[in-house]
C-alpha cells in the first residue's frame, strides 16, 4: 500500500471529491516551495498528473485552479491520476483522463466545483476490497462501531485524516449516513446506519 503523509491525503482526498478531479486549490497553508515540493512529489509517484487545456489563462500565485503555463502559454492543470485514487481507497471510474489525456480537461476559465449534495454521480464509487477504506467501512459497520482512537490504531493514520475520511470519501463520496454517540467507557464511537 502507497505510503502518503498527511498533507498528500487531504490534497489527493480532496481532488477526488472535486467533478473535475482538479487537484488546486490546494490546502491555504500550503504555498510556494512547499506547494511545488508535494507537488512534484505526487507527480513523480503517478498519483497526480498534468493536463494542457486549450486556454490561455495566466496561472495565479495563489495557485488556485491552474498549476502552470507551458512555453506556448496554454494553461496546465492537475489532475487526480487513477493510481491516486487507488492510494485513497477509492475505485476509479472507466478511463483516467489524466493519464490518458482522452477526455480534454474542462476550461480553466471556467473550473467546476465538488457535485452537488445528492448528485448520484457522486455516490457511484466503492472502495476497493482491503483498502484502509473499506476496512474503515468494516470497523464502523460493526457492532457498536468504533472510535477515532481505534480507527487511529487500526489504520495508522492521524485524527484528522479519520475525521476527513468519514466526512469527505464515506459521506459524501459514497453517501453513507454516519452517527455518532457517546459511549460509556469507550468515548465517542462512530457507525454507519445502513438505510433501512
């Protein structure tokens, strides 16, 4: 399985809640040196790729939905590459335009933001089997559920990413309904209640 710090996670995770699968705006604390660093980072490993569009829009030094200009400056983007989604847990759907360069990017000047609440097309996705996020979905579909410090444990991951994982691949990628309460002896524990 594909090592990520955390910072990778929250910028891989959020590219594969976005319609586009845009990888920008990245995280508002991340900017410059350190921005280009994780960046290059995930483009080495095939988790993110660069798309060119047909635009001509100035990239911004916010960076926030274009990457970089090529020498001819039409806009490049990034995008989520299927190898990044499978790093994340979740099952790509049909053909990555990002590796494959089919499907041309949409247009810069005019970025698409994450599917509208309840948009099926946004819940079509499932994890793949033995991925930390379906045996996220495993321990949450248990009986009594589990609490962050046993999801923290069993996935060697921090908090927050467990935390994000819940709200953003669980809830609003696959649209699962997660509870929670507060259990004696264990703390706060977290279930998914399955429609009935």
């Amino acid at each position: 399985m594909t090592k990520l710090s955390d910072t990778q996670l929250v910028i891989l995770s959020a590219a594969a809640q976005r319609e586009d699968r845009n990888v920008l705006p990245l995280p508002g604390s991340l900017r410059g040196g350190a921005a280009a660093k994780v960046v290059g980072a995930l483009l080495s490993r095939g988790l993110i790729a660069e798309t060119t569009t047909d635009s001509r829009t100035k990239a911004d030094a916010a960076l926030n939905r274009i990457w970089r200009n090529d020498t001819d400056g039409r806009a490049i983007l990034l995008h989520i590459a299927d190898a990044g989604l499978a790093a994340i847990g979740i099952e790509p759907e049909g053909g990555d335009r990002a590796n494959t360069g089919a499907d041309a990017a949409p247009s810069a000047e005019a970025p698409k933001d994450a599917p509208a609440e309840g948009d099926p097309a946004a819940k079509a996705r499932t994890p793949r089997a033995g991925t930390k996020q379906a045996k996220l979905i495993e321990m949450l579909r248990a009986e009594g559920g589990a609490t962050i410090d046993e999801i923290v444990a069993a996935l060697d991951w921090q908090a927050h990413t467990a935390r994000g994982a819940m709200s953003g691949a669980l809830k609003k990628k696959l649209g699962l309904t997660i509870t929670s309460e507060k259990v004696e002896g264990r703390g706060r524990c977290y279930r998914i209640q399955d429609a009935d």
